[in-house]
C-alpha cells in the first residue's frame, strides 16, 4: 500500500514552525531546506517517522524541500540492505525526496578539503594519542582537560601526517585528526574533538578508496552546508553539540550557513527504540526479524497492517518540543483504529471455531445474504456471504451455563447471527471428555436480515461462517513485545520481553473472501479487530496479522481522567 502524504493542516504550530515562520519573514531564507539524516545501520522506527513527518512536513507546509541523506561515515557497520530498506519505508510513509538523494560519502572529497583547511589555519592537528588516552585526556565536567603532546605540531607536519594517514600508512586507531579548539572549554564537545578516525575497512559506495572516515560531527554539518540545508533539526541530544557545529561552519570555506535546531526525541512505552537494541533482538532471535510485527519499526507496523496515515496522524498529534518524554503506545493504537475504524472493510472470521447445525434448515441449501462492507463508509457497498445448514461461531460466543449479563448463546437462548436469522440453541453435544463439540440449532425463517416481523427482540448478535464455504487460515495473535512499559528499567531489558507476545492459532475459519485481500492491508473481522494477509502467505496456506483489537484502552485512559480519574 502505497499513498502520498496530503499537506498536513495549514497552521501547525511548534517550535520549529515558529522558527522558520520568523526567518522566512525577515528574509534570512528565500527558500527551507531540510533533511533527514539517517546512518544505514539498521531499520527505521517509529522515532525516525517523528523526524521524518517532521522534516518532509515542514518542507511541504512551507514550499521547500526535504533531502534524503545517508550518513554513511561508518563502514564497519553499515550495510546497502539498510540504505534499501530506509528508503522504502521513507516513501511508504508518503514522502518523497525526488531528485534530492545524498550521501555524506559523495562530500568525502570536499570533507577532506576542508580539514585540509582547518590543518593549514593551525587549527585542526593529528594526535597520536590512542583512544583510551583521548578519552583520559579530555578531563571531567568539572576538571579541565589536558593537552595532546601532539598539539603543537607544525602545520607542514601534520599535512605530511593526514595526507599519510589517508593514503593507508598507518593501522586503525593510530592517529586521528583532532580540532584544536579549548581543552579547558566547559562544553566537553569543544575539548579538541576528533574529526576524523582511521578506519582499514571497505565502505559499501566508496569500496577501498579511503583509509580515514570523518566523525558524525565534522559529515554532518558541513554537508548540510553543502547542500544548502537552512534548517537542521535533530534531536536534543546534541544541543551540547551546536557550539561545535557552528565552529566548524564558521571556520571551513563551506557554501552556506545552516543552523541547527533540537527537539526532544520519541519514546514509547512497552517499546525500545534503540536501533542497537532493536538489533540485539534481530539478531539474537528473539523476534523472526526487522519486519516482526512486534517490532516498532516503519517495516514492522506496515507487515502488521497499520496504514502510513496512522503513523502520520500519530507524529502531528505527539508533535515536537523540547523536553523528553514518553508517549503512551495506546494513542499510537488509537490513531490505528480512528483509520481503520474508517477505512477497513468488514469480514466474517471465526478465529476458535465451534461447529453449529441448524437443524430445521434444509440439507444441501445455500443462500446469499447481503453484509454491510464498511458501516462507516456508504460507498464501500455490500456483498454477499454464504448461509448454509453447517456454520462456525467462536467457542466463546457459547456457554452451558451463561451468568446474567453473557447476552450470546446457550441452552435454549435465541440470538441474531449477523445479518442471517434469529437462532436457537437447543442441545449442546460433547465429546467423550465432556468437550463441546457442537451445537444442535434451529432458525426462524422469518427472521430473514436478522429482524422479527412480530418484533420479538434478541440481545446477543454473534458472527459466523458458512462451514462448506470458509477458506482456513493460520492467524497470527499479537501483544506487547514486552512486560512493563519501561523495558530495561531495572534489568536488562532482555529480561523483560513478554514470552507470550506471539500466540498462532490455526484452523481459523474465514469467509472465503479474505482469500484476496492485499498483503498488508487491514480489514475487520467482526467483532474480533483488525487483521493483515502476511506477505508469507500463500493461496493454500493463508497467514493473518492481528493488526489490533478492537477495544480502545486510549478512549478509556481519557474518559477515566475526565471523570478525575474515578
Ligand atoms: P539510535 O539512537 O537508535 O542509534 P540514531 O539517532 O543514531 O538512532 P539515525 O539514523 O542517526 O539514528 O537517526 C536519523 C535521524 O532520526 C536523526 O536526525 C535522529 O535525530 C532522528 N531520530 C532517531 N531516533 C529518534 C527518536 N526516537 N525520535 C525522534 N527522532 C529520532
Ligand atoms: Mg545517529
């Protein structure tokens, strides 16, 4: 499923906005340019959609564009299956960079140009020092730093030494090319930063051609000036980083001036958004891959039937500012069902089937009844499902000896079964364990549509499938991948992943309709939730996702706080 993000509502209001609203008016910028930066080292979550919506939302609402930049500085991690995956989860979402596809390794030239640069103005040099003693050197936040024995290196000298270092003389964490800014600054980031790191390894777009990558702070920065990025939104933990940004902006002969701006990223309960956690849990077997619809990644909620709107809708109603929190995963399920609830077409499904015979319906007959495609939406139509003297209900939609308020069937109880008849349980039959196995039955042929022309009323509605009619499926049953809302909290968050997040049930009987339904895209089966074909499935094997159940625990959160929380 494929859509194009519409122009969010005229008028959002946030920080951000605020700051471009006032630069476009005091002419600052003619035009905004944004980015989203990701680095290819993993799958995208629901975190990177907030920055997503947010970059490509600003550059539509304002009428300038959005780039698509691969940080891709660190070979030893990065692989092209991400770069791939990236971008189609980025156009899914309904975004789209057109001819605006980058990468910081395009810039590696000119990046090295400009710490040549640095070099030549005395203020960038090659330390020998090794990591460990970079990181002695550096001092406290409340001790100041020491400086290199390296610093004070000729300017000829450390050219000699760079130009080495790049042409591969020297072993990985040899030497590095640090910024000669103030070892005794407050801000440890201005602490002589390294900017760049002999790296022997092969780069998946450059292959051998470099033995030096530069850090995400020197990249990132100078190829937003590159590309002439006016506003730079990242996320709040590199506000202590701007100092620095803006160092290396001033002191390179770079193109454009770019600023920086951080808003506060997205947390979520039950969910980790860790791109290092989420690949602990890939690669260790503990979900069956990036795509597992348990996961919180843009691959994961597509395969599980979320639309990209809900996302959307989702990252405007969070909205951005700055200071850190967590958002309950309950409005995210809420935005899904306000879309689905909309949207999704109804079926019939039966998911734990109980065999029905109707014992006064004529053998060998079969009717068409019409069913309500989408009650909330007139122009989805009607179509026709079987009737027939062999049906399923769900087991739990029986019970022998049903308390006051159980509205369903049981031993001489009538109900309506959706838009068929008015039924009446007369004998429930066992097999030798005592198990009920099936339901002896008779209908009122008047009762046609499910109504009774002498008014008689049934509180209980159930659904149902036709026996000789229904195509069987293996349904996939979600819940929380973890326990608590705060995985890791107190242990490893390992330890706190919900053993029963994944139940499949099989023999699941469906209306045989739901044998085309489209990969990934959710219908409602009554009274059940939502479900999604799963792109495993095949003609004579169907797989269903549970996208979400149908009750709404956000709807309720909320009615619970109006009512003072009573
Ligand atoms: P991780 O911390 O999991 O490694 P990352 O921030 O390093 O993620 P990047 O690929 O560098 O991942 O992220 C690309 C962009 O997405 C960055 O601009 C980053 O600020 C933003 N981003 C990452 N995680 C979140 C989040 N949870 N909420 C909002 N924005 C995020
Ligand atoms: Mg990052």
């Amino acid at each position: 499923m494929s859509e194009t993000a519409p122009s969010p509502a005229e008028g959002v209001k946030d920080f951000v906005r605020d700051v471009i609203r006032e630069d476009l008016a005091s002419g600052r910028v003619a035009e905004v340019v944004t980015r989203f930066p990701p680095e290819p080292n993993g799958y995208l979550h629901i975190g990177h959609a907030k920055s997503i919506c947010l970059n490509f939302g600003i550059a539509s609402e304002f009428g300038g564009r959005c780039h698509l930049r691969f940080d891709d500085t660190n070979p030893t991690k990065e692989e092209i299956e991400y770069i791939d995956a990236i971008q189609e989860d980025v156009r899914w979402l309904g975004f789209d960079w057109g001819e605006h596809l980058y990468f910081a390794s395009d810039n590696f030239d000119k990046l090295y140009g400009y710490a040549v640069h640095l070099i030549e103005q005395d203020k960038a040099y090659v330390d020998d020092l090794s990591p460990d003693e970079i990181r002695e050197y550096r001092g406290t936040l409340t001790k100041p730093g020491t400086e290199s024995p390296s610093r004070n290196r000729t300017v000829s000298e450390n050219l000699d030494l760079f130009a080495r270092m790049k042409a591969g003389e020297f072993a990985d964490g040899s030497h590095v090319l640090r910024a000669k800014i103030d070892m005794a600054s407050g801000n440890m980031n201005m602490r002589d930063p390294v900017l760049y790191r002999i790296l022997n390894a092969t780069h998946p777009r450059t292959g051998d051609a470099w033995h030096i990558y530069p850090t995400y702070d020197f990249a990132h920065g100078q190829s937003d000036a590159i590309e002439g990025i006016t506003h730079s939104v990242c996320t709040l933990e590199f506000e202590d980083h701007r100092p620095l940004y803006d160092w290396l902006i001033k002191n390179t002969p770079v193109p454009s001036t770019p600023h920086q701006y951080e808003f506060a990223r997205l947390n979520l309960t039950y969910s980790v958004l860790s791109k290092r956690k989420l690949m602990q849990l890939v690669n260790e077997g503990h979900v069956e891959g990036w795509d597992d619809p348990r996961m919180p990644t843009i691959s994961g909620y597509r395969r599980r039937g979320i639309p990209a709107a809900a996302l959307r809708d989702f990252a405007q109603r969070i909205g951005v500012t700055k200071s850190d929190s967590t958002v309950e995963v309950e409005l995210l399920n809420h935005c899904v069902r306000d879309h689905l609830n909309k949207a999704a077409e109804r079926r019939l499904a039966v998911l734990k089937p109980l065999k029905v015979v109707i014992e006064n319906y004529p053998e060998g007959q079969t009717e068409e009844i019409d069913a309500i495609n989408n009650p909330e939406d007139e122009t989805a139509g009607k179509r026709k499902v079987a009737f027939s003297r062999e049906l399923y209900i769900e087991q739990d939609d029986f019970m022998e000896d049903p308390p006051k308020k159980f509205f369903r069937l049981g031993p001489g109880r009538e109900v309506r079964f959706r838009y068929a008849y008015f039924i009446t349980c007369r004998e429930a039959i066992k097999d030798d364990d005592g198990n009920i196995i099936e339901l002896r039955c008779t209908y009122d042929p008047e009762t046609r549509g499910g109504n009774a022309p002498d008014g008689r009323k049934v509180k209980g509605t159930i659904h149902w499938v036709s026996a000789a009619h229904a195509i069987d499926a293996e349904i996939n049953m979600y819940d929380h991948l973890f326990n608590r809302p705060d995985p890791g909290a107190e242990v490893d968050f390992l330890n706190d992943i919900n053993a029963a997040s994944k139940t499949v049930l099989t023999g699941c009987k469906l209306e045989p309709s739901l044998a085309q339904t489209k990969v990934g895209e959710a219908v409602q089966f009554e009274r059940q939730g939502y479900f999604a074909l799963d792109r495993t499935s095949r003609a004579d094997h169907l797989v269903y996702n549970q996208t979400m159940a149908l009750r709404d625990g956000w709807a309720k959160i909320q009615a619970k706080e109006k009512s003072g929380g009573k």
